[in-house]
C-alpha cells in the first residue's frame, strides 16, 4: 500500500502529458454544404487548439487543397463525400441534393487560397486568411488570438481560453484565469476539453489519495 500514492501520481503525471500533447496542435475547421449540382457555400470556420484530422475516405474524388502566394501547395484533405443516405449495415438509401462536410487541418498563416476540388478540377475558390485574419486591427468574424495575435489580443472575447501567464484577462475561461484578479462567468465562452479533463483528473487524483490514507491509519 506504501508504493499507492507514487504510483497514482505517477498516472496522473502521464495522463496529464497525453492530454497536453492531444490538445496543443493549432487546428482550424471549415463547415461546407456542397450540392450535388456542385454548388458550395462556405457557411463558418474556427481554429483552436486541438488533435489530428478528421478521418476521410480511403478514395474520394474530392480534396480541399490550400495554397501559398506562390501557388505551392501547402496541404490537401480529403472529403468523405457522397450524395445519398446510408441505412443500417450500410446499405445505400435515397439519394440527397446536398450534404454538409466539415474539414478539419492543421492552421498555417501562409495559406493565400483555398480550392474545393473534384478530382483535380476547382469548383470552388475561398480566401481562408480573409476570414482568419483581416489585419484590420478590430478582433472579428471567424479570428482569435489563434489564428490572427495582429488583430486579437491574448485577452480578447475571441471564443478560444489563453490560460497563459500573460497579464491578459480572458474573458472565455469558464474555469478562470491566473492572469484574473476576479473570476467571472462571460457571456461568450469556448474552452477547450482539456480545462475539463484537467478538473476531472484532479478531483480523481484528490480521491484516490483520501482513499490510501484512510487505509493506511486503517492498517496502523
């Protein structure tokens, strides 16, 4: 029972560097509806931190490909497209006029545009700066301090928590900030699920170590 507390410790200390490891990627999410007549709108984007990508299809003759101001390509997703439903056992239903994808990637500021493509050829062409940050000095749209530090401050009510020590108050910390004198609850809130893996792995680790020393002047 002595060797309890180390271990638990030790668990908590390994889940807590899986969690940041998951959540530190700087990710950004575009939401399409894209119609069988190969109509699309783009209808939002966000960018926080996060994990991976979305998995997609083996096969697809459609990609979301991003280019630089040289015309390099600087990523390419693939989209699980298709335009009917499937019913159980995935048999395939009716057919449908439109279907919403979202498309997760990782975020690059040299991204210049955004091509919708099928198989190689542009159906649609987006700024995907222009909605991450305009440089207009005011924190708008789709940005955060994320995506565009120009124009967002690590303060700013921008829907993304900067839990940094920074001597900037965020407002979207539902948990709180160190860098708040008082805790409040905005009006506007997005953290990520880390602030609520965090609590729950402390609530955990505080139980498990009430239980050991509650057995251990048990044992004496």
């Amino acid at each position: 029972m002595k060797h309890a507390i180390p271990f638990l410790v030790l668990i908590a200390f390994c889940i807590l560097a899986s969690a940041q490891a998951a959540f530190g990627e700087v990710i950004t999410e575009f939401d399409f509806i894209i119609g069988k007549d190969r109509s699309v709108q783009l209808l939002q984007s966000r960018t926080f931190e996060g994990s991976g990508i979305l998995p997609g299809p083996a096969a697809s003759s459609f990609e979301l490909s991003f280019f630089d101001q040289q015309g390099n390509i600087i990523t390419a997703e693939k989209l699980p497209i298709a335009f009917f439903r499937l019913h159980n056992h995935g048999q395939r239903g009716e057919d449908v006029d439109a279907v919403p994808v979202t498309v997760r990637t990782p975020f690059q500021q040299q991204w210049e545009t955004g091509k919708l493509l099928e198989n190689g050829r542009s159906i649609f062409t987006f700024k995907p700066m222009a909605m991450l940050c305009n440089r207009n000095r005011l924190c708008d749209g789709y940005e955060n301090f994320l995506s565009c530090p120009f124009d967002c401050s690590s303060a700013s009510q921008d829907g993304w928590c900067n839990r940094a020590k920074d001597r900037g108050c965020d407002p979207d910390c539902i948990m709180g900030d160190e860098d708040c004198s008082v805790l409040a609850t905005p009006e506007r809130v997005s953290s990520p699920p880390f602030d609520y893996l965090l609590f729950f792995l402390s609530v955990t680790l505080i139980v498990g170590l009430s239980a050991v020393a509650m057995e251990i002047r048990k044992r004496r």
